[in-house]
C-alpha cells in the first residue's frame, strides 16, 4: 500500500516537509507543517485534474456513484480519525466535529451519489411559442470541467471538502485550496478518496497562503465555489471577473433570533445557547444576535446566562469532554476582544463569560451580553465566537426592523408558540433560510436551498442549484420533421407576414383580461 506520501503526491498535495505549520488551537502546539505551494504547483494541480476528468465524466453516474459510496462507507468506519484530525486543526470539540462535519460528511456522498442523476436528468421542455412548435427541446447538464473550491477555517470538512462532493459527483475534476490554517482535513480526504478508487488526479488539494494559492486557484479553474469572509468574497469575485469565470460565494452572516413573548422560553434560551456557542460560536449560521419581546426577557435572559455558566470550557479530549472548544484563528480573538469592549463601553453588561483565555491555547469564555444596541459593533458586526448579544424590544415589529437593519442576510429564526405567526414573521426577515422555533438545522437539510442574500453570498449549495451550479445549461432543439422552408423565412412576402400575424392573434389574442 502506498504511503502517506507517495498518495499525496500522486493527488498533487505535495509531500515531504512543507513551509506552513498548523498548530492545535486547543493547546498551542504545533501538529506538523504541510507545503506552501505557490502559483505554478497550483496550476500543476489543475492541469492534472483537467486532463483527469474526461475519464472521470464517462465513468457515468453510476460509475461515480460507487465510489462516493465507498467513501461513505470510509467515512463512517473511520469517524475517529477524521474527528481527531478535525479537532486538532480546529480546537472544536469533539461533538462539534462528530455532529456538524463528519456526520454532515456521511449525508453528503449517499445523498449526491443518488440525487445526481435525477437533479441533472435530461428536462424535456414545452414551448407556447409558434416558430418552435413540432421541435424536441431539452435542457442538459454537461459537467464543466474543474471546480475550484476555496474554504474557510470553520468547518474544513462540511464547508471546505462538503462543495466538492456535488462537484464531484456531477462529473467535475475538483481542486480545493482549505484554509492555511486548516489544511489537515483535506489532506485526509484526498487519501480517503485515493483509497476508495478515485482515478489519479480527479481530486487535488492546494495547500498554501490564501494570497498565494488562491488567486493561482482562481485563474485556472472554470468554476470558484468560495465560502469565506464578505471582504476576500469580494476579492475573489472581483479577479474571477477579470477571466468570466462563474463564481458561488457563500459569505458571512450576522443571523438574527427573534423570541416573541409567547415563546417556549426553556426551547428558546437552549437553542439559543446551543447555536450560539456551538462550534465556539464560529459557525456563519450561528444566532449573533438576540431580540426578544419586553414581557419576557428578563426571564429569557435568566435563563440564558445559567445555561452559559454551566458551560465547560477546555480542550477537547474524546466525547463529552467539553462543551465549548477554542478559538481556532488567532485573530479573531482580538474581533470578539473588540466588541466586547466595544459594547461595554457603550453601556453594555456582561451577565456570562467576558474574559480571554490564553494561558494555554486559545479561548474566549461563552460571553452574553444584555443592555445592547445597534450602536454597537457586537449588533451589527459578524463577531464570529462565543458572544451572544440579547436586546430587549418593545414587538415582533420592531425585532423585524432590527433584525433587517443589516448588510447581511444568511440565516435567522423565530420562536414562538404561534407556528402560523411565526411563519408570517419568518418571511419578513431578509436572510436565505430562516427557522421556527429551531435555527441552523435546515443546513442539515441537503435537498433544500442554502444560501446568503444581501452581502451574505450569491448563489446557494444543496438542493438541485447546488449541483447544476458545477455545469453548463445545454439547450437543444431537435426537429425530426422539417419543411424545405420555413413560413417566416425570406424572401418576405406580404401574405406569408399576413399569415403570421393571423396566427399571433390566434394563438396569444385569446386569454381572459380585466
Ligand atoms: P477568509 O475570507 O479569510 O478566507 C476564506 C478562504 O479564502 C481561505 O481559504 C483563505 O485562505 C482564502 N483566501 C484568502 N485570500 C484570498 C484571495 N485573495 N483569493 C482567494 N482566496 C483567498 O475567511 P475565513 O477563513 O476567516 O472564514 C470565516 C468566514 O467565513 C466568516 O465570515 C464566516 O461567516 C464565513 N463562512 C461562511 C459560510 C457560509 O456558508 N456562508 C460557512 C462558513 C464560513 P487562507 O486561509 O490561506 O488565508
């Protein structure tokens, strides 16, 4: 069997020392290093996979098929490395890995290998329209070639290689870029798909500094599925520009939760110290930002800052070790600084948490905040960690009113015991998905659209969008029967014209108007 290395090379990872060392946010130490690629290992990497993919393509549906399903079946007989090598890139705790990337995993490669097929079928289409009448028209799907999908450090598994499945399974060669800072992941899947018979080249993994390898990833693919922050999003769209090159941007959020005062407030203060602080609160979908109604939210609030007291904090070892993991991009800990102090100073409260923990590894206490207003940052900024800001309003309107007063719009929800009002509400916020009574699981939902409006994102993942986005539209007309000459063509006659315009009258003269 061939080693770690040699795999590696054959998928174009590279191999041997690398440059950028990736360290365990959990403990500070340094796990190992990987390859800093530069620009020409990165078109490399992509020459391999465009030539690749041709036989990848003919393989079919059903040849794909069986090794997505292989590497399902991978992924669950070895859970345990994945989640410990997610954990050790992450500082996420182990549940967070098991629960919201390995399991999301498991769904993705049964779901596309089976919804493939039917999402990219051949559509036979009707036409109202007289010059196309008697004619066969089709839409087909035809894979584009090589996707390039660039992650963020969140999720390296669900966010970074989750793209790659549809792109995959739709007949596309595909080269991920993952985080610098969380490169281990996908290095592991391109061993797993190598070990489940993933032809030589199909998928690659360009490790390396995002300034480097992704704009290299950019100029050489023929799609870009970007999941990151708002600001690189638009770096990103803005040089896929420069070649046409079509572009999916799943981007940042600041998901609002509004609890109205006929809420089950047990249901809503642990949803929302759960989404709130899952995954340490680094979750595009996490709830930012709480608005509840003036009759209930002392008693909301209570209830939250028990629920976050409780939590335990440390780094993760094995299942039910600890609630709250660390902050995996060292940066952000001076962001969720920022706008604690921010809102402190404007005459916020702390009622949980409020400190960095730094002696070792990195972390920043589950933190609520109360007292809080849009003047402050923590309101109307993407915090990403472990902060939630609850906000006390006077109606549903009002909570409404705040919650769009955003340049985001990626998730959000509604809590109340009125499902109908809820729904009303729901469709009143300006977000891609918005929950009742729950938040964040329609992500879990693979069939159903998710995707960020406002400066959230263009585009969406899952759903049938979520694997026709990787191909190009093909329409085709087909005419079994055809006259020597069409009635419509030259020379113009005038009877010929006075026919057409008797059967304009006929065909689109005849409907019910006021
Ligand atoms: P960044 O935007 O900083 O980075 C995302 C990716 O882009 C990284 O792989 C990064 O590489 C790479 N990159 C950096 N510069 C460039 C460039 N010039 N051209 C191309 N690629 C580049 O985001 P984060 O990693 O900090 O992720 C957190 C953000 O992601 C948050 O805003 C979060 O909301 C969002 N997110 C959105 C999701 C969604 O579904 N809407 C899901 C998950 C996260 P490198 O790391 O090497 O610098």
């Amino acid at each position: 069997m061939a080693t770690v290395e040699q795999r590696r090379t054959r998928s174009g990872n590279g191999a041997g020392p690398g440059g950028t060392p990736v360290e365990n946010p959990a403990t500070g130490e340094i796990i190992t290093s990987v390859p800093d690629l530069k620009p020409k290992d990165v078109k490399e990497i992509v020459a391999r996979a465009r030539a690749a993919q041709p036989a990848w393509e003919a393989l079919g549906f059903e040849g794909r098929a069986r090794i997505l399903r292989r590497a399902q079946k991978w992924v669950l007989d070895n859970t345990q490395r994945i989640c410990d090598t997610i954990v050790a890139e992450t500082g996420k705790t182990y549940e967070d890995a098991l629960i919201a990337e390995v399991s999301y995993a498991a769904n993705a490669f049964g779901f596309w290998a089976k919804t493939a097929p039917e999402y990219l079928a051949d559509e036979r289409v009707k036409s109202s329209n007289m010059f196309v009448k008697g004619a066969k028209l089709i839409v087909r799907y035809k894979p584009l070639g090589v996707v390039g999908v660039i992650g963020p450090w969140n999720y390296p598994l669900t966010n970074s290689f989750g793209d790659c499945i549809p792109a995959l399974a739709a007949g596309n060669a595909a080269v991920l870029k993952p985080a610098e800072k969380t490169p281990l992941t996908s290095l592991l899947m391109a061993e797993m798909l190598d070990e489940c018979g993933m032809p030589e080249g199909v998928f690659g993994v360009a490790t390396g500094k995002g300034s480097v390898t992704g704009p290299a990833l950019i100029d050489a693919v023929d799609f870009v599925m970007f999941t990151g922050s708002t600001e690189t999003g638009k770096k990103v769209m803005a040089q896929a520009a420069e070649t046409l090159t079509p572009v999916g941007l799943e981007l940042g959020g600041k998901d609002p939760m509004i609890v109205l005062s006929d809420a089950d407030l047990e249901r809503a203060a642990n949803t929302a110290v759960y989404y709130g602080f899952q995954n340490g609160g680094q979750t595009c979908i996490s709830i930012e930002r709480v608005y509840v109604e003036e009759p209930v939210y002392d008693e909301f609030v209570a209830k939250v800052q028990d629920k976050a007291r409780a939590l335990r904090q440390g780094v993760p070892s094995g299942p039910g070790s600890v609630d709250v993991g660390a902050v995996t991009f060292e940066p952000q800990m001076k962001t969720i600084q920022e706008h604690v102090d921010d809102a402190l100073a404007k005459g916020a409260r702390v009622v949980a948490g409020g400190h960095a923990k730094t002696d070792r590894g990195r972390y920043f206490e589950p933190t609520v905040l109360v007292d809080v207003d849009h003047t402050m940052k923590c309101m109307t900024e993407e915090t990403f960690g472990p902060t939630l800001p609850i906000m006390r309003v006077r109606d549903a309107e009002e909570a409404v009113r705040l919650a769009n007063d955003s340049p985001f719009g990626l998730a959000g929800s509604v809590f109340t015991r009125d499902v109908e009002k809820g729904e009303r509400i729901a469709r009143q916020v300006e977000s891609g998905a918005v929950c009742v009574n729950d938040a964040m699981t329609n992500y879990a939902a693979l069939e159903i659209p998710m995707g960020g409006w406002k400066t959230s994102g263009m585009g969406s993942r899952h759903g049938a969008y979520g694997i026709r986005k990787y191909c190009a539209q093909q329409t085709l007309l087909v005419k079994r029967f055809a006259l020597k000459k069409d009635v419509h063509m030259f020379p113009y006659r005038a009877r010929n014209t006075k026919v057409i315009g008797g059967l304009l009258k006929l065909l689109y003269g005849r409907g019910k108007r006021d």
